[in-house]
C-alpha cells in the first residue's frame, strides 16, 4: 500500500507506505529547529517506544540525501506511528531551510486533521543562562493550555516562538487546532541532548503510553545527536549548493 499526497500551495509530498490509524491522538513534530533538541526528543521516543516507519516527506527543495541505517537506505525525513498509542511522529535528520518553514508547518497541520488528530505537539530550546533546567509550554487552545497545567508544565506568558513552532501556533489559534510547544532551556555551549532528554520526558507527560526512563534516554539522546550532527555535516555542501 503507498498513497502519495500532494498538499495544496505547497512543493512537499506525503508518501504513505502503511496505514495510519492516529484518531483523537497526538502528531509530534520532530524538526531540527533552533539546535537539535527537538529532533534528538522525537527520535530518542522512537527508539524506546515501538513505532514503525508509515511514510516519508519528499520535495525538491530538500538536499538529495540517502541515510544508511543497519545497511537499510532511508529518506531524512519519514513518518513514524504507533497505531495502538494513537501517535504519530515526524522525524527529520535535516533542518529545513528557513523558506521552508511555512510548508512544513502546513503540512503538518494538514496531515493531522487528514487522520483526525487530536493534538500536535512540538517543541523547542531557549538558550539561557540559568543553572537548574526547566521546561515550559504554551498551547494555542484553552484545551492545549489546559493539557500542560494537567501535566504540571508551567505555561509561558510572554516570549517570541519563531519558525515552525511558532506558524503552528498561530495556525492552531486561527482554526482552533490543539497545538502544544514545550521550550527547554539550555546553554549555548551546553549539548543539545540533555535538552532533547527534558523535552522527551515532558513529552511523556503530555503524550499516554510514551513514558521515558530518564537515564536511558540520556543515553539514547547521545547518540541520535551524533547522528544528526553526522547527517547535517554531511548535507552542508547540498544545502550551500541549493540555496546559496
């Protein structure tokens, strides 16, 4: 089975291999942004939870790139589900460039009203240069704002979220789609995994099922933000030669 979509006023194509079934659950967005933070949460999930591969993004406008993986050839950005959690995951090796950003927020949102999602969840690290680490959220609905509180993750009452955290929370303010962003703060010469690990287990707060054992995670995100970072280095002379 692979169905191949093409969403509207945007060169970013959704191709289908499995059947999805994610009704009244939740779509988390695994894109670099700002740091590897979020990637490195969604990717560690993954790794400890059963998800299975269900489809991948395509476009043009994204660097020709094949990521060998136990020997499998794989596309840098796929889609991740778990059928019986109810949870999709879109899970990028590369950061999209910045002219991207709006497609990739567009096509997330309308994948998930496609497959009836309840929620979409992403996320995001704030450098900063406090010691104790701390996580807060903020959600474009009364019931996303209530989703946090439940989950005891303070909300956020004023800031700037740029790029594709911040156009989904403005899409999901307009149409009334539950959109939740946590931010974990970090610092500049800090590694991005201990701020991918906060987020994964705030996560599994907000997210049934996702529990995460903090230690392993730890572990876990270690490795995946190597493997990002490999990737991104990997990419840079396609990136330089598309995009200038």
């Amino acid at each position: 089975m692979q169905t191949i979509e093409k969403i509207m006023g945007s060169d970013i194509t959704v191709r289908e291999v499995k059947s999805v079934d994610i009704e009244g659950g939740y779509l988390l967005d695994g894109f670099p942004y700002a740091g590897l933070a979020s990637a490195i949460a969604t990717e560690s999930m993954i790794n400890t939870v059963q998800f299975e591969m269900v489809g991948v993004l395509d476009s043009d406008l994204f660097p020709p790139l094949s990521i060998i993986k136990n020997g499998v050839p794989n596309f840098p950005t796929r889609i991740f589900a778990n059928n019986n959690l109810k949870v999709a995951i879109f899970s990028s090796y590369l950061t999209p460039h910045e002219s991207l950003h709006r497609q990739v927020a567009k096509t997330m949102l309308d994948w998930a009203n496609k497959h009836k999602c309840s929620y979409i969840v992403s996320s995001s690290a704030i450098r900063s240069e406090e010691q104790d680490s701390f996580i807060v959220g903020v959600g474009s609905t009364n019931e996303a704002k209530k989703k946090l509180t439940d989950a005891e993750i303070p909300l956020l009452s004023n800031g700037t979220i740029p790029g594709i955290p911040g156009i989904l929370l403005n899409e999901g303010t307009l149409s009334d789609t539950n959109v939740i962003v946590l931010l974990s703060n970090s610092k500049d010469s800090g590694p991005d995994f201990k701020a991918g690990a906060q987020i994964c287990m705030a996560m599994s707060k907000i997210v049934p099922g996702t529990a995460c054992d903090l230690k392993s995670i730890l572990q876990e995100a270690e490795v995946v933000e190597q493997s990002i970072k490999k990737t991104e280095e990997d990419a840079e002379p396609l990136k330089d030669a598309m995009y200038g």
